[in-house]
C-alpha cells in the first residue's frame, strides 16, 4: 500500500454494485484497497474466483488474489464502501459505524435516518453537518441516493436555486444494469419494455425533498414540491433516460433556464475532486439527445446531460436527462461522497 | 373476384404500411383486393419483385402477380386505402375523392379537415355524418388518427364519459416499427433510447381533441382538456407502450375507473364487425402489465392493454396503456373504418 | 373431458418447455390434459398462480384452476409429457414406465438408452419398433432430440438418403428461449454473443448418428459420417440457426440436393397427423435467408427452413438452416411424437 | 500544427469509416488532420455540420470549424487514408498516388494489385518491399484487409509458422457497424441473424492467402491453404466472432498452439508503435470467452482475442475468436500501417 493512500474496504464486494466500487477503486489515487469482504459463504475465496477481474489492468490484477472476508468489524481499513443489499445492509453498516468505520453506502436503509446526509456532493455538501451529530461511536454514515433519483436531484437543484419548483412529473426508462446481476433475464426484457420497479417510484418520490431540503439546527428541512414518477424498464445496458415536467415558481425562460443548468457547479469541481466531473450538467440543443449509448459516459459517467427544453402545455417546460445509473448513479456517487469528506477533513486518518 | 367482395385498392402499396394493409386485406371477408398503386417508378412491377409477400398463404400468394399501377384515379375499385406518405398524400387523396373514390387514409394530411372524419369506430362513429357534408364529386374521405393517439384516446374516451377530463399528461415509449421501413438504422436504436419522433408530439397534442369532440350540425367541436406529449423510441419491434396521467373532473376511483374500461364497447362490437376486437380495453391487475412483447398481438392487435392504475401525487390517477402500433393503430384501425361505412351502408356499392 | 380425447399430463409443468406443452395441449384435436405435474413445493398450488396462463384462451383458461400434482405415478392419465430437468427425469420417467405410462420426453436421459427410440417422425419412424423390446411393465418411453440436433437431422436425412454422407461441420447461433427460464441474464447475452452452451455440442454430435441410424432386429445401426459442432448463443428469442457445411458421397447437385429437400416427406405428412407441417423442409432461393424472425414460425414453427445453398471451398457444399427450437425442437416435436404414435395404434387408450 | 507531427488527410472523411479515422487522428501522436475530404456535395461545409464531433474532447473540437474539401488531389499533406466507398475509391485512389500521395487504404480496390501490400504489420511486414517496385509517380499504395480477415489471418499467423496449415473453416458472427451507416434497419437485424452479407465471404476465402503470402523477387507466393468462409450479421454493435476450424500440417497439440499464439509478437510491438497492442493475442481458458462486448475494446481494440481451443472431430482443432472490426479491422488498423511506415522511413517527411 502507498503510504499516503487511505485504506478502504468493499462490503458486498462481489455483487455488481461491488464490482464496480472494485473497478473504480482499484485505480484511485488517494484511496487503497486493503479489504474485501461478502457473505460468509464466499468469505475464505480469492476474489478473482467469484468475480471476474480485468487481468489486462495491473491494478485490477493485484488485488485477484485477495481472500474475501466477512463482513465482520474488524477489516484493516478506515472507510468502508457498502454494496450491501438492502436485506442486511441496515444491520451491518449500524455495525461498522458503531465500530468506528466510515460508512459510505449505495444502500437504501440509512437514506432516511434523520442524521444521515443523503448525499450528493454538488448539490448538498452542507449536509454533511449532520455528522456532527451523528451518535455512533466514533463510525458515521453517509448515503448516497437511488440511481433514478440522482439524475433527477441534480437536474432539479439549478431550477430550485434560480425559479423555484413547485410540481415534478417524471417517466423514467431505465437501464438494465440497475437491476444489478443476473438481473432481468433477457427473454423478458427483450424486444420489450417492462412499466415497473419494484420499489422505484416511492424511492423517486421521496429522496428529492430530502436532498433538496434545507440543513438548519441539526436537521434537514424537506424541499416542499410534489413529485410525481412512473419507472419503467428499457432493453439498455447503462444510462437512465428520465422524461421531465416541472412547474416552477417564478422568472423562467428557456435561455434563464438552460443558463442555469450550465453555469451550476459545486464544491466538487470547485475542489477538483478525483472523480468530479468538470461540468456537472451537460446541456445539448440537438434535438435528439441525450441519448443513452451517446451521452453516458461523458466525464466519465459522473456528469449528467440533458436536452429538449422545451413549454409543457400542462406543467411550465419539459425536458429529457440522463444519468449514468452504475456510475453517477451508485458506485461512482458514493466514491465521491468519500473524497468529498476525505477534502472537507470530516475523516481523520 | 368473389361475386359478394367490394373491390378495394391500395395507395402506397409498396411501404410498410401499405404491405400491413396487403396482408390484412389479402385475407379480408368482405373486401377483395383488385389494384395496387405506387410511385411512377413502380408501376408495371410485379407486386411480389418488389414486396415479400408469403408464398405459404395462399391469399397472399395469389396477388403476388399483381402489376403494381400508377395512383391514378382510373383503378377498379370502389375504396382506396391510403398508406401513402405525407409528402404526397394530401394532393393524391383528393384527387381520388373528387372522382368519387371513398378514401380511407392512413395518412395525416386530411385528418384535420373540418369535414373530415378521425374516425376511431368504438370512440366516435356519429363523426362519420360529417360525411354528408363533404363537397368532393362523390367521393368521401375518412382518416384514421396517428399510431400513439389511437391508443390514447381508445384510453381516455370511458374517463371522459364517466368523469370528465381536465388534463392529460402522457409519456411514450414508441416502437421502431412505427418509423417504417427502412426506419431506424440498428446502429441508432440498440442499446439506446432516442428521446425524439419529429412532429409525434404535436399529432399526440392535437388529435385526441377532435376524436373526443362532440358533433353538431356538421361540426366537430372540439374536446378542451390540456394535453402534454412527450415521444421516444424504444428498440421494441411492434407496440407503443404509454405512461398516462389524468385529472378528472369528479367522481373517479380506481373502482370506478376499471369498471368504465372493462365495460366500455362500441359499434364495432355490437355489429361485430370482422376487424372489431371482442373487448375493446383489457384491464391487467398484474404489477408488471402490459408489455408490448406479452400483450400487443392481443384479439389480433386490435385491443388496447391497460394496467398499473394508481394514484398520482400531481394529477388524479397514472396508469399505463399499450397499442399495436402498426394494427389498431394503422392499417388495422383503417380497415375497421371502413368496414364500419360498409356496415353503416355509407358505401354504396 | 371430452369422451374421445386421450388423457394426457405434463411432467416439469411449471418450466418453461412445461409451459409451452401445455399451450400446445390446452388446443389439441386428440389430447386432453388431465394432469400437470411438477415439484413437491409446487404441489397443491392452482396452475395460474404458478404460470401466466392465456386467459383470452378459453382453452388455457379452464385450465387454471388445475392443482398442480407431484410427479408420482398415480396420475390420471394415460400419455405423460415429460419436460423434466434432465437432474431428475431419469429416475421420475422410469418411475412412470414401469408403471405403464407412455412416457414421451422431452429430456435427454433416456436418448442414448439402446431399447429407446430417439424420434423424429419424418425421419426415423421405423425406430418404434423398438417398443416392442422395452422391458418396463407395459409402459413405454420415447425421447425427442436436442433442439439444434432435430433440425440438423431433418436437414440432413434427405442428403443421406440420396447422396450418402461423409462428414458434417456445424455451427450454430441459437435462442435464448432454448437456455429456458430465467435462462440468460440480459446483462449477458445484449449486444453480446456467447460462444458456448454447456453439452450442447456433445449432444450435436452424437445424436443424429442415432436418429439417423437404421434398426434391424432390435437395435439401432448408427450413421457412421463424421460430425463437428461448434454452439453459439445469439440474442434472438426463438429460432436457432445453424451454418452447414456437408461432405456427400456420390452424385450431389445444388439442383438435386434443393430437389432432395423439397421433395422429402415423411408418415406425419401422409398420416396428416394434427401438428405435422404440409411441408416438412422449406427452401428458400433468396440470398438471405432463412432468418429466425422471418421463417420461424413457419408452419407452425413445425417446418425446417433451408438457404444458401452453395459450393464449400473445403467439403462439397454448405447451406443455412434454422429451425424453430421450442416448437419443433422440443414440444412441438414431442407431441408429434405422441400423435404418430396414436396414429400407429402403439397407444392402448 | 505542431512542427513535428506528419500532416495527413482523410478521403471520405464523413462516413462512419472515415468518421473512425478522424477521431483516432484527432488524437494521434504523429499525425496531424491537415485536411477533411469527402464528395463534391459535401465540399466546403464545416466538418461539424456533418458529422457529430466530440465537443467534449479538445482535439476533435479543434477540427470542427474545417471545411471540407473535394477528394482531389491538392490537400495539404503527405499522407491520405482511404475511406472511401468502393465505387470510387480505385480511381481516386490511383489520382493521388500519381501525384506522390502516400495512400493508406481501407477500400478494398487495390488489395489484389499486385505490387499493392495487403498489410497487417505484425504478420507480412516484409511486404512493405513491395512499395519499392510501384510505379505510381512517386505516390504509393497501401491497403489493409477487410475486417473479419484481419482477425482471421492474425490468429492464423502463429499456427502457420509453427505448424502450417491446410485448410481453415469459418464461420463469422458479425456486428452491424461493419456495414457501415446507416447499415442495416433495426426492423431488420433485432431478433434475428441474417445469414448474408454481400461479398464478404469471396473476401475471407481469397484475402488471407495474400496477407499469408511470401514475398520474393517483388512478388507474392501465395499461402496454399484451402479456406471456405460463412458469414453471418448478428445484433452486436461492434465486434466479429468467428468459429474457427483448422487442419494443420504437423507437430500440434493444445499447449503449443496456445503457446505459439501467446508468444507471437511483431515488429509493432518490438517498435512500440503508438497503435500497436502490448499483446497481439490474447487467450482465455474461460469456457465461455471471447465475447464481443466483453473484450472487443481489449488494448483498444487492436488485440485479438481466441478462446475455446479443442479438438475438431473433421479438422484437427477448433477455435473462437474475435476482432473488433471498425478498429483493429479498419480504420485502427490503417493507422498502424501508416505507424509502420514512418517507423521504416518509408515516408519521406
């Protein structure tokens, strides 16, 4: 291990939430793998026997032989990614926080704990308050939001700051990939669109608000919109597509809007963390895109793009974003959630 | 010829659509092909050089002989179905119409001619007296509306006569089907969304009105609920799947609302006519339901699929709705329209 | 039950292949399902909560209500249908034997036994009369082979017979229906082809050497050319297509091979047995076809579909075949097993 | 530009080929896009109104505001890659090698020139020789195989020297990009496989002999192994699989073959050219691997990738293997040719 690097350790680091902590994390510069750990039934295993690495990456390679732990507080790091189900995630993140460890997780079981930031750097990093209040012993937690809903929060903050909002309605299609592995089987999803996830629009219709909410006196004031989502499931591999109609409260105009979009930036960028992008939002005036092929991987899949501005004869304007779901939206999210609190020194290490 | 069968021609023969009509009416009981018309540069082919057609129905294969002819008004026939492009459509529909020719279109140029029917049979059959008011020499002009409407409104009608609607706000995921042929490149559509179908929304903003109008002294006026459309492709061979929000004017529970669907029936039904579904909307109390692979062939294309009703944190109520694209919602609906003007004795033959 | 119909079960109800028997029984001219079978744990649950039956199909629908049975050999019926996993349907079919049911399957355990027949009733009729020297008290059992290895048979018995063969080379491009169900994780197989299925090529190079083998005195004579398979997955529904490169012995065409196929008829065509094709092999003189989405469903998905036949630069010539893989290849093609041995009076009903 | 990078220009700039080149150039270490050349239409647009540039890099940004020019034989620079179609790329080809042009082409006009090297340069470097025996005026010619052959010859090339070779079986899966864009409709190729693809397979059987060829005396000796090819377009974006037979001369077993394809390297490697791949080939043990999206963009995407070596019960050894066609098989292969050049001197600058 380089002697600057932060130790870390992958929960659930099997699964394809996991993997991609894996990937992302195993070429980091400021943070080592030095534990990876699943249920007890894989623990004992290399790593590269139940999860295929890329070999062609030497740093993928050297971490192929790894002995997999249990998910036991007593790992060799400081910080803990959690790609936890949500089946045991609660329990165990509780576990590891009270332990000491930073809790970093993709998992939805904390989001809603009155004490715990549900984070998205450029839009909430105020939040991060609330670890001060936090009462486990020494450990704390920060989430990170629904794939879905990161998109969403982020394309919404600018139009909160600027307009004000009073009405969301969004029709998602959603990728594949956010269905984790083995996933949908193909003689389902294919040449086929399936209207709903289980779960996924209460997750959407909640998270904003608080995300969007407002840090005072050791509290987050939810944002007051109504929100309004239907999900459904689309025969893409990556990127979630989002058909967006809001209501806003005062002074917007198409230009004011789009101006808004491109000129937000947060403390990420700001800092030049890692895994920032350099432009959050991506705004494209062609008129078919963004497209999920086309536009998600852009920085890296940790910006967001969105087109089709354009009146909603019912709501004030509608437009179409994307989101990287694996990425921004989960594994690469809550790697940045980390770095932003390695830079805001709220991890002593 | 059969002695009893009203000859019929197609304009447009040699497209996507005008292949569906082909195969739909090279089976058809009261109607017997006798031309096919195309462009200039067609004429005089055999129909099957330029068309695949199956050679195991033996319908089919006996037009496949056929000398495709020129869209001139000297075909024997006495309707012509049109499945011709816009760019022409207009000009030639007439053309035919003013030598006495019915003319049952596919197409979107007369649709929004005040004496011309948009003729959905089961929503608004009483729309046909506006064909006594036409002033073509003979000849009539019925259109049927655009592939994504068709559902929508067959979905709307039973909400507005039980509750009334205030706004419609309304998601699609198109298929690619809908675009003809040859359509899509697969480079485009694989893997991907594209959140755009040049001039959808507008057809989607405006034809349900006039569908859902009321008809009084040779006019339609105009149903006046909002209506917000926003189009995408999905890599789905066949069927347009919709996600729907209503505000309804009184009265309404999910209840209610299936009861006025699962009742719902029209004239095709009660004069049972060859293209008529038995029921028109089928209700899916399923969580995953519809799909466009599971329900799209459903009473041969010619239902409309509905499911997933629930309230809506904006608006009253969203559900999900499917329609074939290319049957109930082109070549299917248009051949219903016209065997509804058989049945209805405005085709004198 | 009507009073003439034999009373038939299915073994593996609830599987995939299960299911597609059922559909094809739940319409038959001569078979009645009295029993559907499956796992202890799926014992005493009515058909429809375990299965998406088609209730638009009066057929499907009294079906139902049915209680799923245990796969023991008390059933009420006389034929059963066994789509069992291959874990288990070597012990259960024996079971079922033994007790005299006809057992007709689906499975690979028993293909390979020297008293069972491994039929295809256009090719191998004459294999019955291994019948009359099973040993198991009054029941029988007859076995149907592997979805690719059933085209490659139908496609090649023509040549043998007319031409002799030397050596056959195959390479397929199989559905993922044929992997069954949940089968292939789309995340797998999208944009995405594997070139493997595990035993499927064990299974294409052995089996046609039976099939097309020749019975005297009690046993069967195997085919003694040479065959290579090489089994890829593809990302298509239903329709395995198989690349064919063939060394003939004497006297081979393009002329009187095409003429060899189309003129192939077997006891299903002259016994015109309720789910045998008119034709068995379709030709087709295109340069690109057959294609699965276009031919499969030829005939029912009960005909084979040949293209492209053409000089092979190494062996004689090489062709394309495809062949629909849940339909004839597996319970399309067991029922016709059953029917021909209806037909032969092999079944005392 | 900068002073010391090689000034080349792109023929057919607009097309999906030429589009590929442009943005591996944009990018190159030696190069430097001087002009964009496309059809008389095209001329004197800016490059960006026709063709969709990465705004996001700055390399390719830089080049969005060049008009292009017509292909005639006045461009700024010293080298021009081919792009062009085939209908006209023989003569405009010859136009600028006659006025002292390096042509480096992907077209397939002048592969069976012969003094024109059909060049892969790790397998005939030797055949560079040829150049000197040209008689264009001062300009040379250079062409590189076809896609599906590039891959097939360098997975040959180990086997040949160690073993040799006489006769190769293949059969190919391939992606939609090879055929250009917009290529194949979507309505098409999704669901399905189409088992032609025009002119493709007398390619594979005759262009391998040349690249396998020995120079002497200004001439190629043909390699003398039989080749029968199969070629099939399935729904993957990028990437060809091909399932391979051989029968080889002497001296094989599994390990050396593996051990002559893991050891093979070429002058590429040994000049570190800025194209080449670290490893030529790449094998996996896996059962299931090479697959098109999981290794197509291996080294980026100018390796080969073979897996699934195992007797061949016809020829003696079977094989998968895969190529990624619009790199390594076009456009990133002509680059390497033009790498391989300048590293031989043999582009005076």
């Amino acid at each position: 291990m380089l002697r600057n690097k932060i130790p870390v350790g992958i929960l659930g680091a099997t699964g394809s939430v996991g993997q991609k902590f894996f990937s992302l994390l195993a070429n980091h510069p400021w943070f080592e793998i030095t534990a990876l750990a699943a249920s007890k039934q894989s623990a004992g295993e290399k790593y590269h026997k139940l999860v295929k690495i890329n070999r062609n990456d030497p740093n993928e390679n050297s971490y192929g032989n790894f002995r997999i732990s249990e998910c036991q507080p007593d790992l060799p790091c400081r910080i803990v990614f959690s790609a936890l189900d949500a089946s045991v995630a609660g329990e165990i993140e509780t576990l590891f926080a009270e332990n000491g460890y930073i809790v970093v997780s993709n998992a939805r079981n904390h989001r809603f704990h009155e004490k715990v930031p549900l984070l998205i750097p450029e839009i909430n990093s105020d939040h991060l308050q609330l670890l001060a209040h936090q009462s486990w012993s020494g450990g704390k937690i920060v989430t990170n939001p629904n794939c879905s809903t990161t998109g969403l929060a982020i394309g919404l903050k600018p139009l909160l700051d600027t307009f004000g909002i009073e009405a969301v309605h969004v029709v998602t299609m959603q990728a594949i990939s956010g269905a984790g592995y083995p996933g949908l089987p193909a003689m389902d999803i294919n040449d086929n669109v399936i209207p709903f996830i289980g779960g996924e629009e209460d997750k959407m219709e909640r998270e904003p608000q608080k995300i969007l909410g407002v840090y005072r006196d050791a509290k987050i004031y939810q944002a007051d919109f109504t929100l309004s989502a239907s999900c459904n499931r689309v025969a893409v591999l990556e990127g979630h597509l989002e058909s967006i109609s809001v209501k806003l409260k005062s002074g917007a105009s198409e230009d004011r809007i789009i101006n808004a979009w491109q000129t937000y930036s947060g403390l990420p960028q700001k800092l030049k963390l890692p895994s920032a992008p350099k432009q959050l939002i991506h705004y494209f005036s062609d008129d078919d895109l963004p497209q999920p092929r086309r536009q998600r991987d852009l920085e890296n899949g940790m910006a967001v793009s969105i087109g089709r501005l354009r009146p909603c004869p019912i709501f004030d304007y509608k437009f179409t974003l994307l989101v990287h779901n694996t990425l921004r939206g989960a594994a690469g999210g809550a790697i940045l959630n980390a770095e932003l609190m390695v830079a805001q020194n709220l991890i002593a290490v």
